[in-house]
C-alpha cells in the first residue's frame, strides 16, 4: 500500500500529462454500376443463357394447311425485358437449328424422331401475322428500368407428305446492351 502511494504522489509531482494529438484519416468508397437487362427476371449479361420461352404450336394432322402459336415465357405471352435506365439495348433472332431446312418460310421444325421431315415456320411481330421478324432484325428495348413485353407469334405451314411425329426447333435468340 505504500508504494501505491508513493507512485501516485510522484505521478503528481510531474504535472499534468502531455495530451496525445488525434489523428484523422479518410477512406475511399466507390461503386462502379455497368448496364444490366434481365429476361423473364432472369439476369443476363456475362454470356448467361436464358431460357425466352416456349412455342407449342399444338397437336393437329398431316393434313394441315397452317398452324399457329404464341410465344409463352414465364412472365406470361412474349418476352419480358426490363434494363436499367439509360442502358441501350435491342433483343434478335440470330438463327433456328433447321433454318436451311425452311423452304419459303425462315425456319423449320425437325420430326424429332426421323430428323428428315420438315415443317417450316415464320415469326412474326403482330398478332395478324403480317409483320415477319427476320433473322438479325434487331428489336429496340427502351431501358428505363420498366419490364417491358415484346410478344412473338409463329405461323408453321403444312405440306404434303408429312409424317406423324413429334417436330421441334431451337432458335437462339441474343439481348445486346
């Protein structure tokens, strides 16, 4: 207990302690945002691969003249696209896996079985069927952060000599922005 009070009284014999000075600093906070589009809320970007929906152009005969169907995607008819605001972007149609196999019509939908039978089919922009989308034809998305519908419509054209059996096509479609 002594020495106790022998420190404190020679602590207080020094006078009152040097104040330390603060020290101040700064750190630097970023964030850097690049342009984004998502389809059927998915996101896209970095090479992702989406799925833009399903065409089913039903069940008919051989013997049919025309048969048509309506994109569905998941956020219902069409696709959805919602980029951030200010961002430039245009949805195409690059290619179908049996485009050369089209005759008049752009692509065609390959008996899944034989490989050899072919239907042919158009896409179209309007629910008339008038407007026909082409290959690389690039559709304008407005980026403004709202999700915007862009419906798609197909027409497949019967012809003689088809075979019963299950058709079906891949078409690659690209969101550039």
């Amino acid at each position: 207990m002594k020495f106790l009070a022998t420190l404190l009284l020679g602590g207080a014999a020094l006078g009152p302690a040097a104040q330390a000075q603060p020290t101040t600093g700064y750190i630097d906070a970023s964030l850097r945002l690049t342009p984004a589009c998502a389809v059927n809320d998915v996101a896209g970007g970095n090479g992702a691969s989406v799925d833009f929906g399903t065409l089913d152009f039903g069940d008919t005969t051989t013997r049919f003249e025309r048969q048509d169907a309506v994109l569905a995607g998941s956020q219902g008819e069409g696709i959805a696209v919602r980029c951030s605001t200010g961002t430039a972007a245009s949805l195409q149609v690059m290619v179908g896996s049996n485009d050369a196999h089209g005759g008049p019509a752009q692509h065609a939908l390959a008996n899944v079985t034989t490989g050899a039978s072919y239907i042919p089919y158009d896409l179209y922009l309007d629910s008339a069927r008038t407007q026909v989308l082409r290959n690389d034809t690039a559709i304008p998305i407005v980026g403004d952060g709202s999700s915007q519908k862009i419906p798609l419509y197909a027409r497949a054209f019967g012809a003689p000599g088809l075979t019963a059996g299950v058709y079906s096509d891949v078409l690659t479609l690209q969101l550039d922005f």
